[in-house]
C-alpha cells in the first residue's frame, strides 16, 4: 500500500496485486472449503476486501454472494454468503442468478435449499458501501466496502416471488443461537 501511496507502484486493483503476492510467499497453503466455524475469524471482524475474506477461508469467491462446497455425502451445500442487509439474528437473502430472467434453482440457489433438509449451517457476512471521505487513504476508489462477519445461520425457509420472467428465489436465515452479538459499529469512515 506504501508504493501505491507513494506512487512508486501503480496497480488498479490493490487487493488482486497483494492476493498475487501472498500465493507466492513460501508456505503459502490454499484453504479446503471450510463448513461452519473457520478458526482464526471471530463474529464482528472486519474486512476490507473480498480477497481477505478468501485468504482466510470465509468466503472464497471475488464475486458472487454463494459460496458452495460439496457435503460429506457429496451433496451440494451452501457454505457462506455475503449479504447487504439484515435484521437482528434473521435475514431475507435473495438467491443469485442473471437479470432480466427468472432465477434457476442451481449451483448456489439448490446449495441454500439443500442447507434447510441438511441442517448445515452457513456463515453470514455483511458487505457495506459506502463514499472514502478519507484523506491519504490507500485506496482510491470513491466508493468504499467493509465486510463484516456475523456468524453462523441457518437456513429455515424457501420460497420464489415476483412475475414470470423475473422470478426469484428467497431464503430465510435465522442466526443460530449461542454466538457473541454483531454490533454494527460504523465508523465514520465513509
């Protein structure tokens, strides 16, 4: 970040740039799909990049609000998703699929479902956008995220809404007990 800031280095994306390097460094091991807890990552810490989120093993996809892996018995189960907004220990999440049509239960949209027959639970982080107001900061981007993390759901229920042609899927997520509570904290970064 110094030799960006200092504009000795100039990459577009900081956090691709620092992911490249990281896989280099010795004893650098790429993380096995993890199912619940992923040891080292507490409720309410705090992300900048969706590249930190995979390195440890919270969610591994740059892109896409699923992430899936394969269950013991080789059924496909959702492992974690990235969610814009929620309520106090439930959330409404919106499956994924292409707009301008209606939703497919596949990939992640069946992985969620199987979670409910399951019983797997699904780790839940929360992304915020907001504008960097901050001076000097590495990133140069207008518009900033923070991802948090807030531990571990359930998925309860499924159901799919809106007209023909742009049907979606819907899942409800409720937290499961016994976790330390997420207090969303907003710093006055944005």
């Amino acid at each position: 970040m110094q030799a960006v800031e200092q504009r000795s280095l100039m990459v577009r994306r900081i956090d691709l740039a620092a992911d490249k390097l990281i896989r280099k460094l010795p004893g650098f091991t790429k993380l096995r799909p993890i199912i619940g807890d992923v040891p080292g990552v507490e409720v309410g810490d705090e992300f900048l990049y969706r590249v930190e989120l995979a390195l440890v093993g919270l969610h591994r996809p740059y892109q896409g609000g699923i992430d899936t892996t394969r269950g013991e018995t080789g059924v496909l189960i959702a492992i974690s998703v990235v969610a814009s907004r929620g309520y106090p220990d439930e959330l409404i999440y919106t499956g994924s699929g292409k707009d301008g049509g209606d939703q497919k239960l596949g990939h992640g949209n069946l992985a969620l479902k199987n979670c409910i027959e399951r019983k797997t639970p699904v780790r839940v982080i929360h992304g915020f956008k907001g504008q960097n107001r901050e001076e000097g900061s590495h990133s140069r981007a207008k518009e900033i995220s923070t991802f948090t993390y807030d531990g571990l759901y359930h998925v309860v229920d499924c159901w799919r809404e809106g007209r023909p042609g742009s049907k979606v899927f819907k899942y409800k997520l409720r937290r499961c007990p016994g976790q330390p509570a997420l207090r969303f904290v907003r710093k006055n970064k944005f």
